[in-house]
C-alpha cells in the first residue's frame, strides 16, 4: 500500500481563505456563505427587493466545529482563538434579555455589516431550531451562564402545553423566564398506545426536527447543571414518539399528535395550514382512512427519522449514559429499514409506517404532500443511512440491528461485515461513493476494528468527496454552483479523516448535522415565494439570474 496524500495543507487553505472573505468589517461575524464569483456574502433578498448580508450564527456550527478541529489537528491553537471570539461576541450582543433565546435559527439572523438583527418577512418574530443541533460545547465553554439560561429558555418559549406536551416549532423572544422550568413542571401521560391510531390532537406541530433539537438542549442542560429533571424531560419527549409507533411494524412517527382542526377546511385544497386540522387526513383519508395522519408518513422526506433525529438521540443517551434511550431510537431505524428497505434493489420503500407500500400510488387531490397526479417512485438507498447504523451499532450489540448494518455495508461494494461482531472481513479496494455521512461512518468503524484497509477505503471517498465538491479553491455542490455555504459538512468529513490517521479523532467535535437554513418570504423574479435559502442561494448555478 502506498503512503497517503494528506489534504490538510487544502483544508488549511479553505478555512484560512473563507475566514478572510466571510468576515464583517465591523465585528468578528461570519457570512453564512459566499458568492465564489464575486467573493461577496452572500445576501437574503426581501420581497420589495432590497437585499441584507446574512450572518446567522446557527448555519455556522459545522464551520466552528471545523475551526476547534483544525486546532486539535494541527496544534495550532488560532482556528479555536478565532473560533471563540466569535462565538464571544455573538454570545454578549445576540442573546434576548427576557427569554435567553439567541437570535439566530430557521427565522432569524444579523445583518453582517451594521449587527442589526434580521427576519425573513412573514417569519421575523419567531425562534426556530430544526436538526440545528449547535455546537453547545463551545458555546458553554465561552460563556456557561448564557448558554444554560439559552437551553432553559428554549424549553420555555417552545412549549406551549406542559401537561399535554404542546409544542410550538416557533418561540417568541421578549418573554421573560422566571424560574427553571424543568423544575416548575412534571411530566404528565400523553400518547396512548392503547387507543392508536387514534393520537393527541394538538395546537401546535409536534414535529420530529423541532422537537429533537430540544431533546437535544435538555440533554445537554443536564450535562452541564447536573438537573436530573432536564433529562426526565428530554426522556418524556421523546418516549412520545416511541409510544405513537404502531405496535405491528415499530417504524417511527413524524409527529406524536395530530393538528388540531381550528377553522372549517377550505375548498382549496392548496390551502395547507395547520388549523385547517391534519394534512394527511385531509388529503389521503378518503383512500386510507384512520392511517392517514402527518404522524404516520413515511412517503414524504425520511430523512430526519432516519438520520437526525437518532443520530442525536444516540449521543444524547451517549451524554446521560442511558441505554433505554439509544434503545429507543435503536429500535425505531432497525424497524425502519427492516420494512423500508429493499435490500435487492438498494431501494428506499414509500410508505405509511403500518409497512403499506405505496409505490405508485398517485395522488387523488392536490394538498400538503403534493399536487394531483402525484406518483409516489422508491428512491435509491443514501449511503448516509450507513453512519445511523454504524453509530447505533456501536452502542448496541441488537443482532437485528447489526445483521442490517453488515447488509447494507454490503450491498454498497465496501466489503464484507461479520454480522454478528460487525468485524471486518473483507473490504472493497475502491469506490466511486461521495458521501461525507458514509465517510464518517467508515472513519468510525475502522478506528473501532484498528482496519487500515477499511481506512484506505475512506481515503479513496475522501479524493471522490474532494473531485465532487472542490472546485476553484471551495467545497461546493460542483464547479458550476457558484456559492460557498459555510455549514456545509464536507470539509469538517475530511477533517474528520486527518485526524484519523493523526489518531486524534475522539478528541474532535462530534459531527451530527447537515446545517442550518434560513426559510421565508423572497422576491424571485418579481414573484413572492416561501423557500430556504438552500434552494434559491446554494443550488444556484452561475448560469442562473441574481
């Protein structure tokens, strides 16, 4: 075996360079992204057309975790000094004095030339963290008092309903906190597994992504405080979503409630929102009946109960040493994939989470899930799902669990998994995979196994991750997308992989997100639209109009 190239001279000169280009004139603020054309912010475009650089603290954490690592790597302690000034001075100037909410989120950021805080129009009042999951080691480390009144005051602002666990995916700032809630409150019974299909029917949007990140915080709120009542919460959250599992199949929920129906339902079926009452119902019921609730779909984007919504489940029962905890979110993706996947094709089924497939289903009316006509296609396997295996493998020896991680490892060319010790038998000299999830998860199986040729193979991901993404000096989509997006989790992978093979790799930040967004009203070509700014900024290519 030849020695290796290593790519922590180019990942020294990304960092390096972006640092440069993304940073205010008048503070140690980041951009959250770069036009590579031009070398400017990028810019969020408001619907009467006047455009605000964007500097939002929770869609830059993969970026700070990239910078403590580039320390930890190289020795070199600037990237973490850089890394902390400007979690510093966002810390001081943009945490909410009545609620301890920070600005930042899916609605929120800071004008990166003047500071003055920012709102997409319709979404400007509201706090919103979605698989966000921010980098609360570094910010605690800065400053403990304001990072522990933030995780507190995340849980105060986003609850609407303690006995009944009513969530809002928004918060208000400018509340004022009085006391701890974790401790003002005690959990009540909610789901009743007895009674499904039939679930709770809520104000607010139970939703699997906001209701992780706060799991998320309170985990982490008991590390740092030692409130053990702040894990009894993050426990009773999410044993919601394992008890609304319908008991034939175990596959997970989207929600644990139902929306409830607050006005009469419109004869536009266009017109989606929530109080019209549950989306599903409204569009699928007529054809599925009972089954048809946001809670039960499995046809729409997996994503999140597949691979955020466990992964951080996995270190959150990593962080509190709770078994039950990971066996929880263990059972949920073995269930998943045990009925979801079709292991022949390498396919991802669609379907209700009762296991009813619903390939080729079209859809009979227009609604929440997509217009009339619709045909539901299985897509192919992400290699991604590899590292929720991997990761839960690692906290479990499930023989279920660990026979569908060998099988998957399998079915994508890697080699050869004893399915019983997830040993390495065998592994693949080469493959044509970029994926910086799956370059994780072969990291953290070969560290585990002390495989050097399962390492050669995440050598040859990370040239296929760097021949994909790295175009003109900067990870992009490809050469012709023309911006820079700074949360972007490809380079912190191939960090991940230096470190490896400099054998510090428990000593990096734990990477768990794809990064943050920001989502609201934009003028698109004198049309105003609802979008994330990954659609209409990232996916740009330079062939497109400004």
């Amino acid at each position: 075996m030849s020695s290796r190239h290593s790519n922590l001279p180019l990942l020294e000169s990304y960092y390096q360079r972006v640092l440069k280009l993304a940073q205010s004139s008048q503070s140690p603020l980041l951009a959250d992204g770069l036009d590579w054309l031009t070398k400017q912010p990028v810019q969020w475009t408001y619907p009467d057309g006047h455009q605000v650089p964007m500097s939002n603290f929770a869609s830059q954490q993969n970026f700070l975790r990239g910078l403590v690592a580039l320390s930890t790597i190289t020795k070199n302690p600037s990237y973490q000094t850089q890394a902390d000034e400007i979690t510093a001075y966002f810390l001081t100037h943009y945490s909410d004095e009545k609620s301890g909410l920070l600005h930042w989120g899916g609605h929120r950021f800071v004008h990166l030339n003047n500071g003055n805080i920012e709102g997409p129009a319709s979404k400007e009042c509201v706090h919103e963290l979605k698989h966000h999951f921010p980098f609360y080691d570094q910010l605690h480390r800065i400053d403990s008092s304001l990072t522990e009144r933030f995780l507190s005051g995340f849980w105060a602002a986003h609850v609407l309903d303690w006995n009944c666990l009513d969530l809002s995916r928004h918060g208000q700032y400018g509340e004022e906190v009085k006391a701890n809630p974790f401790d003002t409150h005690q959990p009540h019974p909610v789901v009743d597994p007895t009674r499904w299909p039939e679930l709770p029917e809520t104000i607010g949007l139970t939703f699997v992504n906001a209701s992780t990140d706060l799991i998320y915080a309170a985990c982490h709120y008991y590390r740092y405080t030692g409130d053990k009542q702040a894990l009894v919460w993050a426990k009773h959250l999410y044993h919601q979503f394992v008890l609304a599992r319908p008991a034939a199949t175990g596959m997970p929920v989207y929600q644990f409630s139902s929306p409830k129906q607050r006005e009469p339902i419109p004869e536009d079926d266009n017109l989606t929102f929530s109080w019209f009452g549950d989306r599903a119902k409204r569009q699928f019921g007529p054809e599925f009946g009972d089954i048809a609730r946001e809670a039960n779909v499995l046809f729409r984007d997996s994503w999140p109960v597949v691979v955020d919504n466990p992964l951080a489940i996995l270190e959150c029962a990593r962080i509190a040493k709770d078994p039950e905890l990971a066996q929880w979110a263990i059972d949920g993706i073995t269930a998943y994939f045990a009925n979801a996947w079709d292991e022949e094709h390498n396919e991802i089924i669609p379907m209700w989470n009762t296991g009813l497939d619903m390939t080729g289903y079209q859809f009979q009316r227009d609604g929440y899930y997509g217009k009339k006509g619709t045909v539901l296609q299985r897509t192919p396997t992400d290699p991604a799902y590899l590292l929720t295996l991997v990761r839960a493998s690692h906290q479990s020896d499930d023989p279920k669990l660990r026979q569908l991680t060998s099988a998957m490892f399998r079915r994508f060319g890697l080699g050869e998994l004893d399915p019983q010790t997830l040993s390495v038998t065998n592994v693949a000299h080469d493959t044509t995979i970029a994926s910086a999830y799956l370059l994780l998860a072969l990291i953290e199986l070969a560290l585990a196994n002390q495989d050097q040729q399962l390492l050669y193979l995440c050598d040859r991901i990370g040239d296929n991750l760097i021949k994909a993404h790295y175009h003109d000096g900067a990870f992009r989509p490809s050469a012709s997308h023309r911006f820079v997006r700074l949360d972007d989790p490809v380079p912190y992978a191939l960090l991940a992989l230096e470190a490896a093979h400099l054998h510090c790799y428990s000593q990096l930040p734990m990477a768990i997100s794809k990064g943050g967004y920001l989502h609201g009203e934009v003028q698109i070509h004198h049309e105003i639209k609802t979008v994330y700014d990954y659609d209409v900024i990232y996916n740009r290519t330079d062939s497109e109009p400004a």
